[in-house]
C-alpha cells in the first residue's frame, strides 16, 4: 500500500468513523433537548462543510448524490411498507385529504404571494408548486427516533408518502402551463409526468414488489437478510434511474407491495431498520455541508414572503384537510405544523424547472435553496415539537 493510498484510506476512515460517532453523540442530546437529530446534523454537517471550517473531504461531498439517493431509497421502501392495508383502512379518508390540500393549499398562496409581489406568473406558479413538496428523510428521521408511535405520527407519515405525489403532479401541471404561454410547444409537462415517470414508477415498484414478496425471507426463513433487503432496494432504485422514472415513488411502491402480500414474515425486510440509520447520520451531515448559506442574502423580501407563504399554506392546507375529513382538533392544529420540512424534492423540481426555462433560472434557483436552507434547518424542530406533544388519546 503506497503512501498515497493510506492517506486517502485514513481520511475516509477517520470522516465516517467521526461522523457516526457524532450522530451518536447527537442522537443522546437530541433526546435531552428540544432539537431533534436531524436538525443537529444538519448544523453541525455546516460547520464542518465547505462554507465555515472545510473539514469534510471531498471524497464525501462529491459522492453526496450517491450517498443521498442510496438513503432515500431506503426511506421510501420503509415509508411504503407503512402503507398497510390496515393503516389505510384507518386513516385513508384523512391521508387523501390532508395530503392534496397540504400541497394545494401552500401553492395557491405562494402563487399570488409572489404575484402580489410583482413576480411574473409563470414564476410564480413554478414557485408555488416547489412550496407543495416536503422532505420524506427529514420528517421520517424525526418520527423514528421520537420513539413516539401514535395515530398522529402513523398519519404523518401516510401523508408525507401522498404529498410528494401531489407535488409532483402539481409541478408537471405547472410546467404545462408555463410552457404554454411561453408558447414553447412541444411534449405536455403533465402527460409526460403522468405517463412516465409517475406511472413507470409505480409499475417497477409493482413488478419488483410482487415477486420480492413471495420470495424474501426464503433464505433465513421469516427473516430477511439484509444483503436480501438492500439487493432488492438498490436493485429498484437502479432500474428507476435507468428508466428515468422516480425513484422514491417506485420504492415506495414496492415497499407497499411487500408490506401487504408477504405472508411468511411479519416485518419484510426488517433488517433495511438496523442500517438505515448509518447512512442518515451521513446523508444529514453530508446535507449540512452542502447548504449553500450565501443564498440567505440573496433572496431580499421575495424570499421571505416566499417562506412565510409556504409555512402559513402548509398550516392552512393541512387545517382545512382535517376539517373536511373530520380529523381531531389536534390534527387539525399540528399536522401542518409537522410537514414544514423540505429538501431534495423541491431542488430537483426548481433544477428541471431551470433547465427547461433557462431564463428563469437566477431568480428561482437563490428562493428555493434559501429556503431550503431554513425549512430543512427548522422544520424538524417543528416536526418533533408537534409529535411530543401528542395528547394521551392519540397514542
């Protein structure tokens, strides 16, 4: 092993042992304090990122793609396998509702926010549909290492599956339109969304689902592997990427697929649980390094409304859900609350948006990484504050 080797071996090492270490560290003060992990990471991923001390080699950021969606993947799959005939049974009516009117909602009001700020209406409408969408990593973190298992949270999560959904139909709605006035032409922004990479992504995570869940846990019979479980999982997200369908719809699909047909053991690949949370320790950190905090002085005042917007909309979007399903007071008070995180959903949508309106670029591109940067930082703390205090009778 030459000299060279060892080093980049040892600082490889050293990173993720350090990190795993802090994430344990800051899993035991998350419990003493009003911060969840989540946010911890995030701050302390800041500290140590490119933008204050540089401490993070770039081995790390630049695989942090990789990192993330190896991560997400496997929140999809665990979200999906929440999706049980049983939990929709009781909470469908209030899952459908909540979700489409916490994402409708919020982008009505950041649509004519950023109109009655003088924000052109193409802008304004792609700007409202990146305000739909939350973070599925952030909000599924927090619930697990809560501890707290309750109706509330059981309904949290079934939304959080069901808003990305709605996001990214709303987005393919909104590019439709925007290029309709642009008079561009060319393929529908919705056909192509519903068609390809919605429905491709619910038929791959169909027709990996259904044969995975006869034949897991043959191996080590009612207890999956865990080289079982990931093979599957990556194996999907593979394919989706290769097909340039959604990845995270696909695997949460298939986790649906397996949670509901697998017979011959209780918790389909139950093992995905014990690693899943190494790779959130990273991806966090990893997230921290990569919030760009030279875009909070860029946004000016049509950021903040841009933010105040979409922090009133999701409250009032998920309000007037739970009113119209006739959710607890509770619910009603705090689900919109609990879904103010975002992340990579929204950037992925305001970076195709970009790519499709190029002159759009500059002006969308500094609100939503901003924003990003206080709703990822932030929203947890919300996320958890509304779920400790679930009320005796939710739980």
């Amino acid at each position: 092993m030459t000299p060279a080797n060892y080093d980049l071996s040892s600082q490889f090492l050293l990173t993720l042992g350090g990190i795993l270490l802090v994430g344990l560290l800051f899993s035991t003060i998350s419990q003493r304090s009003f911060l969840p992990r989540a946010t911890l990471l995030l701050i302390f991923g800041a500290i140590i990122g490119e933008e204050i001390f540089d401490l993070i080699p770039a081995m790390f950021t630049q695989r942090f793609d990789l990192i993330a969606d190896m991560t997400l993947l496997m929140v999809g799959f665990l979200l999906g396998g929440k999706l049980t005939a049983s939990s929709l049974r009781d909470h469908s009516v209030r899952s459908f509702a909540i979700s489409l009117s916490a994402a409708l909602i919020p982008a009505c009001i950041v649509g004519a926010g950023m109109i009655a700020m003088g924000v052109t209406i193409e802008i304004a409408m792609l700007l409202g549909c990146f305000a739909a969408a939350t973070a599925p990593a952030a909000i599924f973190d927090v619930v697990e290492e809560s501890g707290v298992k309750s109706r509330f949270s059981e309904l949290l999560l079934l939304i959080v599956v069901l808003d990305d959904v709605w996001a990214l139909l709303l987005f393919g709605i909104g590019i439709a339109i925007v290029t309709s006035i642009n008079g561009l032409g060319g393929d529908s922004g919705l056909t192509t969304l519903i068609v390809h990479e919605l429905g491709g992504a619910i038929l791959l995570g169909i027709a990996i689902g259904l044969p995975a869940a006869y034949l897991s846990g043959r191996v080590k019979p009612g207890k999956p592997v865990l080289s079982e479980a990931l093979g599957i999982v990556f194996l999907c997200g593979g394919l989706a990427m290769w097909l340039q369908v959604s990845y995270l719809i696909a695997s949460i699909v298939m986790g649906a697929v397996i949670a509901n047909l697998a017979r011959h053991h209780e918790y389909p690949f139950h093992a995905i649980e014990g690693i899943e949370s190494l790779f959130m320790v990273v991806f966090f950190v990893l997230a921290g390094a990569s919030l760009e905090f030279s875009a909070l002085s860029s946004i000016g005042i049509i950021g903040v409304v841009y933010i105040l917007c979409r922090a009133s909309g999701k409250y009032l979007g998920a309000w007037i859900g739970g009113l119209l399903s006739r959710a607890t007071l509770f619910n009603r008070n705090w689900m919109g609350i609990a879904l103010l995180p975002q992340a990579g959903v929204a950037i992925g949508m305001a970076l195709v948006a970009s790519n499709r309106f190029p002159e759009y670029r500059q002006f969308m591109l500094p609100i939503v990484i901003a924003s990003t940067v206080v709703f990822e930082i932030v929203g947890p703390v919300f996320t958890r504050f509304a779920i400790k205090h679930t009320p005796q009778n939710h739980q």
